[in-house]
C-alpha cells in the first residue's frame, strides 16, 4: 500500500520452522566442508573437481540464498486502501481492496493438514499466508474463495478490517 497513511495494523512474522531451517543449511554447509577440504586442506575433490574460484563462488551464493531464505517474513498490514499481505523478502504483497472482502472472523487451523505446510499455499480451501501457529482470519471474498491470513493476532486484525469496513460503508 502507500506509504502515506500509517497503518491501522501491522504484523510482522518469522517463520517458526527450526528443522526447515537445518534442512536449508545441509546445502551450503556441505560446500562449506567441501571448501575446506579442496581449498585449504588441497584435496582436490572427484576425478573433475570444480576449480578453486568456482568452489568459493558456489559456496558464498549459496550461503547468499540460505541468508534470504531465513529472512523472509509474512507482513500484513491493513491501511484504509485495503489490506496487504505478502512474504516480504520473496515476494510481493497481495492487495486486497476493502471491497473484495465480505467478512473476517478469526478460526483456528491446521497448517499442514488444511493447506499444506507453510507459506503461500493454494488449495481446495482457499489460499493461505501462514508463518507459523495454528490461529488466523479466514476472510470471505465477495466473489467467491477465501484467504486465510495466519497471525499471532488474529483477533486484533479482524477487528481492525471489520472497523475499516464499517467507516467505508458508513462514509
């Protein structure tokens, strides 16, 4: 949304996913380790290693992606434009003009058995933004579908698109 007005909410969420985030280093440490062996150790690695400079090369871009990949954050803000949600880090937000929104009401979730896992998941559902928990605000969209929002606050983000609303019909 603009910058110009501040926000009504804001949430700001890491991904909670600890083995995820193990799972994610085994690339870059391998390389790592890799490195150390054929660079500083001069154990050059297979019957055709990669040269010096492509091994260090390989190693710090990976360690570059495992470094965005940690960073990313599920913001969602909603401003009197409308409500913007996105993976900031890695993707752009999702706009949603207060229009498209018939209702918001918190529920409680299942991440993985509902949508899936984490992140921005599409399915028979509706498409989810979720981070981490198992508490959200499903809002029904006035032509048809739903998103669920997943939010440390939920309650405090429905309330603040049901306000946002009313002061827009009211006006």
């Amino acid at each position: 949304m603009s910058g110009q007005t501040p926000p009504l909410f804001q949430e700001k969420q890491r991904f909670q996913l600890k083995r995820q985030l193990v799972l994610v280093a085994i690339p870059p440490a391998g390389m790592t380790l890799l490195l150390i062996w054929q660079v500083i150790l001069g154990h050059p690695w297979g019957r055709h290693p990669l040269s010096n400079a492509n091994l260090i090369g390989w190693t710090i871009f990976l360690w570059l992606i495992y470094l965005r990949l940690v960073t990313v954050r599920l913001v969602t803000e909603v401003r009197p434009e409308g409500l913007a949600v996105g993976m900031r880090g890695l993707w752009r937000a999702r706009r949603i003009p207060l229009a498209e929104i018939q209702s918001a009401q918190t529920v409680t979730y299942d991440p993985v058995r509902d949508y899936g896992g984490y992140g921005i998941r599409t399915t028979r559902r509706g498409t989810g933004y979720i981070a981490g928990g198992n508490r959200g605000v499903r809002l029904e969209m006035a032509k048809g579908g739903t998103v669920l929002i997943g939010s440390q606050h939920p309650e405090d983000l429905a309330l603040a698109i049901q306000r946002l609303k009313s002061t827009t019909r009211s006006a």
